[in-house]
C-alpha cells in the first residue's frame, strides 16, 4: 500500500523548488485528470473516505513554504488551518452534460493556479452528466508530484472494488508548528546540504559519462547521437501553436483500445512511446497543414518526461524525472516509415544518454547555492528567445491495468493532463487503464483555440497506423503462404522425381489411374 513518509518538514528537492519559482498567473503549474464514473460520485461519503486516507499522504496537509530571501529551498511544513472542505469542492454541470460541456468546465478549473496558502491540491466531484454519469477533476500541484506519483496518489484516494468500505476514525490531526528560533539558519544549512548533494550528483554523471566517453559500443552510441544532431538544430521553427500563453485553458482528449495499439506494435515494432508519438507526429503535420504552413523537410522538437524512480521509489512523492528530447519529420506520409523513424531517433537517443545529459544539466543547477536557484528559475521566463528551446512536451503513465472505483462508482475513464506556459500552448498526456490509453490535451485559449481538431487528426492518425499495420500483417500472411505453397511444390516435384517413369511397354494395371496431386497457394 502507498504510505509516505509521516514528516513534519522537510525540504524541496531542487526539482520540486524549481516548478514552484516557474509558476505565475499565466502558467499554472499542476498536474491533473478527469476521470468519468459510471454514476455520481455521493458526495458526502467521497469527502469521508478521502478524510479517513490523509494520513497516507502527509503532503496532503502540508504548504510549501519559501524561506526569506529564498536563502534555502522551500520547505514541507503542516498547515495549522487544514480544512479538506477547503480542497474538495462540489460542481454542477451545465445542461445538457455531454462531453463539450464537461470539458469546457475542465478548462476552467484547470485556468487557475492552487492557492499556495494551503496544501497544493484540490479535488472536484461534478454532477448533471447525461447517461447518469460522474465525473472528478483532480489537481495537484508540480512541486507535490510527478506523473508517476500523482498517479500513485489517485490509486490511494479510490478502491480496488466496488465494495463502499466504512470509513475508519483516524487520530485527530494535530499540526506542529517548526519553533521560529534558528528558522533562517537551518534553510541556509539546508541550501547548503543540497548544494553539497548535487555538487556529488554532478560529479558521479561526469564521471559517467567519462567511462562511457572510453567504451566502444557507448562511443559508438554517441556517434548516433551526434547524426542527430542536425535535426534537433533545425527543430526550433516555432509551430502554429508556439506562442506566449495568457492564462485561459481549453481542454479535450479521445481515447484509444489497448488491443489495437499492441496489435500495432506486433506488426510494425517499436514500444508503446513510439506508436504515441508517430500518431502525434503526423496529427501535428496536419494542424500545421490547417493553418496554412508547409511542412516539407520540418521537424517539431517534442520533450518527453522519463521517470528516474527506482523500484523502491515508485510509490513516494516529489520529482524523480529527467527529459529526453527528440525531433521528429513531419513530412512522412506513410504511417509505418514514419513509425519506423520515431523508432529509430527515440532508441537513438536513449541508447547515447540524451536523457541523462539533461540530467547532468539539472545537477548541476542544483549544485549552485539556493538563491541563485531561485533567481534563475525566475527569471528564465521573462527571457524572450527568439526561438522555442522545444515546441511541445509530451508524457506517458502507466495507470492502473484494472479497474478502480469512487465510493461503489466505477472509473470508466482518465484523461490527464501535463501542464503547459510561456510559448508552449499545447501539451499532450497519455495513461493507460483498464486496457485503454485515455489522452488529454490542454492548450492555451489564444495559442490552439482550435486544439480539438488535433484531438480529431490524432483519432485519424491511429486508425492509418491501426490500417497500415493491418495491410503489412495480410501482406505478410500472403508472403508465407506463397512461400509454404512454392516449399510444398519443390518437395512434390521432388518426390515425383523419385518415382521411376513405367516401361514403354508395360501393361497398365487394371483398375488403376493415373493419381493428380493438387497443391492450393493461399
């Protein structure tokens, strides 16, 4: 069962610090979810069961507070005023509750920032969907959890059957409050630990990458990095949708069968995030299409969150993530070429360590002294590149594989969410459950108002890849069969070679014929 560890403080890793100095009005930085129940989600017993699982996750009830003049990283502490009916709030769907309404709602609620306050999380039970349904709108702040935990998190706050279990008394909650003495000398002793520990996380990536700079096959590995090079610098061209983000937030998302996508793995290779991201790639060529753009020899820059958790780690809160960045043509028409070269970059960059390079980047940020932490974070988004360091991030979770359930109301769907800000205005999240990936796209308002008709190029885009991978499979079975019927010919001649020819003059036997063999080609 998940239980996190019960402090009462403790300190941001650098990673969590950063997402807390990126964020303003204009770029909230939460991850969330919409999940869809087969029926209403009761209210009052929702509220009571999440009360009786807080001790679970003592982030829960805990704020992040920044120490002055930010001489150390922000630390966990307990919020004195904790009240959950503070972060559980009840919504009312407009008629008629289909879908467009219920996502224009998610929009919304997910447009504002988490009041920083209180514990940096929020839960939304909505009523009035048609076909009798539910619906909850989860939000946890960044800095409280990645992809892979806030999933983690979402598993403790539902069940594993619809059974409504009772919900248990827990001990009353009594916050402590840190003694204000010695406040400001244990953030500066906590800034420093932290400075000592990446200074020791930069050291050990260096020194990896310097064995790694002495073995063959990795040099060899990084050869194919640095043929790739050229396309990740000619990646930078900003895409219809990369520019500055104002606030407001459009939401939609579809859905995809689990059976397809192996079926399309099975035929065509490559792993789930290969199919992902060439349905992707060719919707975005598309939108870029729509609006008027050619994209002949381009490539877009998607960044992808690869998570760092050990076994260990899997079911605890906080960052554990680094990035592996990939560009990708939009100029392939053929769905499986186009999935074969996702394959071919994405395998590329993992096997050269792209992705911990960008981690060595990480450490050695984290290595330098709190406030200038702070002040770079900050900072960096006033400064106006002339081109995007990257047009879009892309991420994928593994959710639950079965199914999970609200007080009796089973979970039908998930749609995540992966933030988004500054010039990127469309982000895209894929989980899976229940044998389906459920996938959420959020944009800016001004950026991709028309971010559903990505939505609908992604649906057509998986159902070429799901034909495409169809025709190669028949094509495949017709290759066998022609070449099973051409071995079951060479043997039949073979065999017939065999059989001495009868004398010119001996007699036919009576009663006997001469015997035809048949051989059919599928």
């Amino acid at each position: 069962m998940y239980v996190d560890k019960p402090v009462t403080r403790s300190c941001l890793s650098p990673v969590d610090a950063a997402f807390l100095y990126l964020e303003r009005k204009g770029s909230p930085l939460h991850i969330a979810s919409v999940s869809i129940f087969d029926g209403p989600v009761p209210f009052k017993q929702f509220v009571a069961s999440i009360r009786s699982k807080l001790h679970l996750v003592p982030r829960y009830r805990q704020i992040a507070v920044i120490p002055a003049w930010n001489v150390g990283l922000p630390t966990w502490e307990d919020d004195p005023h904790f009240d959950i009916h503070k972060h559980i709030f009840r919504e009312t769907l407009d008629p008629p509750g289909g879908e467009k309404e219920l996502e224009a709602l998610a929009g919304r609620i997910l447009s504002g920032m988490l009041d920083r306050k209180k514990p940096l999380w929020d839960i939304h039970i909505v009523d009035g969907l048609k076909d009798g349904r539910g619906a909850i709108i989860w939000r946890i702040h960044h800095a409280l959890a990645d992809g892979i935990s806030g999933t983690e998190i979402q598993k403790v706050m539902l069940e594993a059957t619809p059974a409504v279990s009772v919900a248990r008394r827990k001990p009353r909650y009594r916050p402590r409050r840190p003694a204000a003495p010695g406040r400001t000398e244990d953030s500066i002793w906590d800034g420093l630990r932290s400075s000592l520990e990446g200074l020791l996380a930069l050291e050990n990536g260096l020194l990896s990458f310097g064995q790694a700079l002495l073995d063959d096959e990795k040099r060899n590995e990084l050869a194919g990095l640095v043929k790739l090079l050229p396309e990740l610098a000619a990646s930078v061209e900003r895409l219809p949708f990369n520019k500055p983000c104002g606030g407001e937030r459009k939401f939609c998302w579809a859905e995809f069968n689990f059976a397809d996508l192996q079926a399309v793995r099975d035929s065509l290779g490559g792993k789930v995030n290969d199919v992902i991201l060439a349905v992707l790639t060719r919707a975005l060529a598309r939108y870029v299409k729509l609006h008027g753009e050619s994209v002949a020899d381009r490539f877009v820059r998607i960044v992808c969150p690869v998570s760092l958790r050990q076994a260990e780690q899997g079911k605890g809160t906080g960052n554990q993530i680094t990035f592996l960045p990939v560009a990708l043509p939009m100029d392939v028409r053929n769905p499986a070429r186009l999935l074969e070269k996702v394959r071919a970059r994405t395998e590329t960059m993992k096997r050269s360590g792209a992705a911990n390079l960008v981690g060595l980047l990480a450490a050695w940020i984290a290595a330098a002294p709190a406030p200038l932490q702070a002040l770079l974070w900050r900072t960096l988004p006033d400064i106006i590149f002339p081109v995007p360091l990257l047009n879009m991030i892309c991420t994928n979770v593994s959710g639950s594989p079965e199914p999970l359930y609200a007080v009796g109301r089973r979970m039908i769907a998930s749609y995540p969410q992966v933030p988004i800000g500054y010039d990127l205005g469309v982000g895209v999240a894929v989980q899976s459950y229940d044998g389906k990936f459920f996938v959420g796209l959020l944009a800016d308002a001004h950026a991709a108002p028309d971010v559903d008709k990505l939505r609908d190029f992604m649906v057509d885009a998986f159902q070429e890849l799901c034909r495409s991978a169809s025709v190669k499979k028949a094509r495949d079975l017709s290759r066998a069969s022609k070449k099973i019927a051409a071995q079951a010919m060479k043997m039949v001649n073979s065999a017939q070679a065999l059989v001495p020819p009868p004398a010119k003059d001996a007699p036919q036997t009576a009663g006997t014929e001469p015997v035809a063999v048949h051989v059919h080609a599928a």
